[in-house]
C-alpha cells in the first residue's frame, strides 16, 4: 500500500500522484489540508522520512513567514504546533511505502518507493520527461549524472 499526503493545488504533489497511478497502484490519497495533522502523525513520518520539523517546513507560499517560523532559533516544538495550526506549512508530498518515507521533491523521487516504474514516456505537467519510452530514468536539467 502506498500513501500520499498530499494537496490538489500542488502541481508536485500533482505529478507525484500520477507517476504513482501510472505504475498500476491506487494509492491512499489524503488531503492534508483538509483532514489536517496530529504530532504523532508529523513526528512518525518525519522520523521515518529523515526529516526534522524545520527540514520539512514549507518556506515559501505558506504563512511561515508571517507566523516567525523562518528563524533558526524557533524550536521544534513551536514549529510542530504550528504545522498542526496551519497544515500548508509541511511540504509535500509525504509519500509513505513498504520501500519508505520521502518528501518527493522533486517529484521523480517518487520512482524510488515504487515496486515497478510506470511505463514511458512519462512527463511532469510541465512537459519535462522523467522516463523514456525505454523506462529510463532521465537526469533533470541541470544535474550533471
């Protein structure tokens, strides 16, 4: 079973759900935004996940800002009850699977908590190609592997 926690207006998140509808699994889709979070919930994934409270915070199109987050001295503590406070704080997706936790940003980083890949050609909403006709992996612009 895969999971998604993700947010419809978000063209990653967006992209994420596809390339995992594409390789043949429906995953469980929550909408965070709507359904919200619990600090057992943020603090299993992101342990899971390898994140930490400030590594998971969304920085921009959020009220981070507004709300102090951004200084490094604001503890974790402070930062979890904000992100339970305003859900759009964490950054998505989360996407959980029997292979894992990530943060899929970018959203090809998905293709790694798959048990098979989705057929190719397979591109991101803004027409960059991810996968070729041959289902080979296709650097993102500007990474030099």
């Amino acid at each position: 079973m895969i999971v998604i926690h993700h947010n419809p207006d978000c063209g990653t998140s967006r992209n994420v759900l596809e390339i995992i509808r594409r390789s043949g699994t429906e995953p469980v889709v929550i909408d965070y935004l709507t359904e919200g979070w619990t600090r057992p919930q943020l603090l299993a994934l992101f342990a899971a996940a390898g994140l930490t409270p400030r590594t998971a915070l969304r920085r921009t199109k959020s009220p981070a800002a507004e709300l102090g987050l951004l200084d490094e001295d604001v503890p974790d503590d402070a930062l979890l009850d904000a992100m339970i406070a305003h859900p759009v704080l964490v950054n998505r997706p989360i996407v959980a699977s029997p292979k894992g936790v990530r943060l899929c940003r970018p959203s090809e980083t998905v293709l790694d908590l798959l048990d098979r890949l989705p057929p190719g050609p397979l591109y991101k909403e803004d027409g960059q190609m991810i996968l070729t006709a041959s289902g080979a992996r296709v650097a993102p612009p500007g990474d030099p592997a």
